[in-house]
C-alpha cells in the first residue's frame, strides 16, 4: 500500500469514480468501499491545515483507512516516520454513542497496537458535527483533551524520514500473534495480541462462563488460525477467579515446561495426567488443546466431570484435519462433543499466522489441483539421491536456522502446538501423487499412523521459510518443483 497526500485524496470525484480513485492513489490490493462522509472530514482537516499555513509535508504521506494485516485493526489516518515517531488520527461524526470514553478507549488500543512500529504515539480524534466546525481531541498521559490544529500540525513536524509505502511490512505477524508454546515469556508478559474475530470469541466465552449461562465450548479452526492463542487468553482471564487446568495432547517438551513454570494459577498437564477423582475435583475449568487426540476413555472421564458438576466449564480447542492417526480420525472427537447438550461451538476461519505463501504452498503439496496465485519465495525443494545427501541437506539448512523435523510419529507428538520460523523436512518415497494429484503415503508400519498427517503436522509448523528435502523419489520432485515454480 502507498501513502496519500490528503489534499489530493479529498478533491472533488464524481462518488461511483472514488474507490477507484482512491485505488489509483493506494495501490490497495482490493477496492475500497469508500465513506463520502470520511471524505468530508479529511477535507475539513485539510481546511484547517491550509488557513493556519502548515508546512506541505503536514498534507503528504499518509496512509488513508489502513488495516493491520491478520487483526482486521483499521486506522482511519496513519503516519509513521522511521524516526519511531506515528501519528494516528480518527475521524467520528458526533452522535450520542461518541462518547469521549469510548473515543479514548479507541486511541489506547491503536496507540498500542502501534507500540510495534514506534517509539513516540501521538492519537488523535477530530470529530466532527453538523456545522461543519468540530473538535479535535489528543490522548495524553492523564486522559482525552480538547487540542488544537497547531499542535497536530507541532506533533506532525516530530515525524522524520516519513514511511511512504508498503507500511504492511512493518507489521511481522510474528510480532503481535505468538504462540503461547513457542513464546511462552512473551504470553505470560502480555506482549501479543489477539485479532477482532479471537477478541469477540474470548469475550463471548468468558462472559458465558462467568454468568454460568455458557460452560461447555469449542473452537474449531485449521492450523494457523490462533485457536491455542485463544485458549490460554481464555484460560488467563479465567485464572483470576477459577482454579485453571490445560490439558495437552501430546508431549510437554521443554518449551512446553517453560511456559507452565511461568504460568500463575493455571496448572499444565498431559492428558495422561488427568486421573483420579481428586485431582479432578480440583479444577473449576478445564481447557483441551487439540482435543481431537484425546482416547475415548480421556475424553469421557473429562465429560463425566462436567456432567457431575465437578468441573464448572470446559473449553475444548480442536482440529480435525490435524489427527495423526486412523483411529483419531474414526474416533471424531469433535463430533462426539456436538452430541453433548448445551455444547457451543465457534470456529476461527481465518489462517493468522502461517503466511499465506506457506499456507497456499501446503494446499498445493497437498493437492495439486489446489492452484493459487501465490509466488513462493520462501519455499524451497531440493533433490537427494540417499540418506547420506539428506543428512548433508538437513546439516546445511540447520546452520541457516532452520529446525529440522524427522518424519517419525514421536517427532510429530513433540511439535504439536509449537511453531518455527524456519522448518525443514523430509519427503521419501513413502509418498506419491494419485490419478486425482492428490498426495498419498504408504500404510505406517505396525501402526494406525497416517503418513500424510504426520507431514501435515509439520510443515504446519512454519511460519516464514519451509523447505523439503524429496529423498529418492523423481516424481514427486517433478511435481513439486512445478508448483514452486508455477508463479515464479
């Protein structure tokens, strides 16, 4: 996205030409649904500027109805310097429901959404009234006040070296969506944040919770979309007033065991460890981490709890594309749980934070039918004649940070939940493509595994770079090689 001089931007347009006007000036990905009465309050503020003389630069780079990419958060107008210095200013129309809580409420959760790009946040409101006149309002240290537009345009003058485009790309997923498992000193000090969609679903469970109106919930989503994030969000509110057990399905790796050490008032177990009924009468919720891999008997003696008003709320987190096994899947855990009366379920349909490069790239390892637009950069696909030549690859890719992933089921257990941004893995000639170009894998053997959730499960745990070593095996190289190359 390019920024806009506001001058520019608000001159008079013929309305049904406006979004594409206004494209023309952004270069903004979609079209935008343009707001004639936004238009109106920019040209006011330009008024104001231009009667008290402000220097031009106070008309140039802004970034007009920008959102943060994954968090749907929309800043009306946007200025950031390289300086650290960001100027944030909103615009309202006055009516009963401005209310200048609700105005302050805004400016501290831009202001701190925008602490990740700068040092120095100036916000402010102009909101504006019938007359045409309006107020234009400062967040200060001490609260919400009635400013001028000499000190817009003084705060303006502090930004140096003003960002001009692709802002988008100061704002890494990475640093405001985390995963508790992958980040757990960033989690338990409160440095991330959760999108809209993940806000509303926090809110909509505790609130149900805490009235006792809602006890049994689900979310549902697909790897990415932040559904653990959610859980611990949940769990870390409820924890002020309710003794808190997560359980998780799989390994506590070390990772894992430094998040529960830092953990206050929320006690982390496997699901083995749920046993014995006074270790279950213990709790007061109980939250599941990929709940699709709990056994039958682990998740009725869970249910039976709640039944028996033993547990006062569960929050089950689950995924059905991610079971690692035949048996998870035929089980279904999910529909199991939709059986059970007052059971809500919400779904996160939205992948936050795998990039989309990664996430359309797996779509298409996956199927090769599933075609996208995506050019992959960050993708990488290298030949390997034998395990030798592997080892050497994965020696390489180590040494440039990625974290290698060996295709065995126990490995897959002690990744679940944890992310990287770097990953690397390998691809044998236990897979092929069918008719259909659909990826298979030979039956695990001994076991009920499926090869091909076992590789899903890793490659899932990329954030910004994937690579695959294809050991032995031509032609799913030749496939892969293809994709890759498909938009390049």
């Amino acid at each position: 996205m390019r920024s806009v001089n506001i001058y520019t931007l608000t001159r008079n347009v013929e309305p049904e030409v406006k979004p594409l006007f206004e494209r023309s000036l952004s270069h903004r990905e979609a079209k935008l649904r343009v707001k004639e009465q936004e238009f109106d309050q920019i040209r006011q503020i330009v008024g104001e500027l231009e009667r008290l003389g402000a220097p031009e630069d106070c008309f140039e780079d802004w970034f007009y109805s920008f959102p943060i990419p994954h968090i749907s958060r929309e800043f009306d107008l946007l200025k950031a310097g390289r300086n650290g210095c960001v100027i944030n200013l909103e615009l309202k129309s006055a009516s009963r429901s401005v209310t200048m809580a609700r105005i302050q409420k805004q400016l501290e959760r831009n202001a701190y959404y925008l602490s990740l790009i700068g040092k120095r946040i100036y916000s402010f409101t102009f909101v504006s009234d019938r007359k045409k006149r309006g107020k234009l309002y400062e967040l200060t240290e001490t609260g919400l006040k009635v400013c001028t537009f000499r000190e817009l345009i003084r705060r303006l003058g502090k930004v140096k070296h003003p960002v001009q485009e692709n802002i988008e790309e100061l704002f890494r997923p990475g640093d405001y969506l985390i995963s508790p498992y992958s980040e757990p000193e960033r989690f338990c000090q409160g440095q991330y944040f959760l999108t809209e969609h993940q806000q509303q679903m926090k809110e909509k469970i505790v609130t149900g919770i805490r009235r006792s109106s809602a006890t049994l919930w689900g979310i549902t989503g697909e790897a990415g979309t932040g559904k653990t994030l959610v859980l611990y969000d949940v769990a870390k509110d409820l924890s002020k007033d309710y003794r808190i057990c997560v359980i998780h399905c799989g390994k506590l790796s070390e990772r894992h065991e430094r998040l529960k050490n830092r953990l206050e008032g929320i006690d982390l177990i496997e699901a083995g460890e749920f046993g014995g009924a006074g270790a279950k009468a213990d709790y007061d919720v109980v939250c599941v981490d990929e709940t699709q891999r709990l056994s039958e008997e682990e998740l009725e003696s869970v249910l039976e709890q709640y039944g028996s008003g033993r547990i006062k709320a569960c929050l089950f987190v689950y995924d059905l594309k991610q079971v690692l096994s035949k048996s998870e899947r035929e089980r279904n855990n999910p529909e199991r749980l939709r059986q059970v009366l007052g059971f809500q379920e919400l779904k996160l349909a939205k992948n936050i934070r795998t990039s989309k490069e990664i996430y359309a790239f797996i779509n298409s390892l996956l199927d090769l039918k599933k075609r996208s637009n995506v050019a992959f950069p960050n993708i990488d696909v290298l030949a390997s004649g034998n395990e030798k030549e592997t080892q050497r690859l994965i020696e390489i890719g180590q040494k440039r940070g990625y974290h290698f992933i060996p295709p065995v089921y126990e490995d897959s257990h002690d990744v679940i939940g944890l992310e990287f941004d770097r990953v690397m893995v390998v691809l044998d000639g236990k897979f092929s493509y069918d008719a259909a170009g659909v990826l298979t894998g030979e039956e695990y053997p001994g076991e009920d595994y499926l090869y091909v959730q076992l590789l899903y499960q890793n490659v899932s745990r990329a954030k910004e770079r994937l690579c695959i070593i294809v050991q032995e095996n031509e032609a799913v190289f030749r496939e892969l090689i293809g994709v890759v190359n498909r938009n390049a």
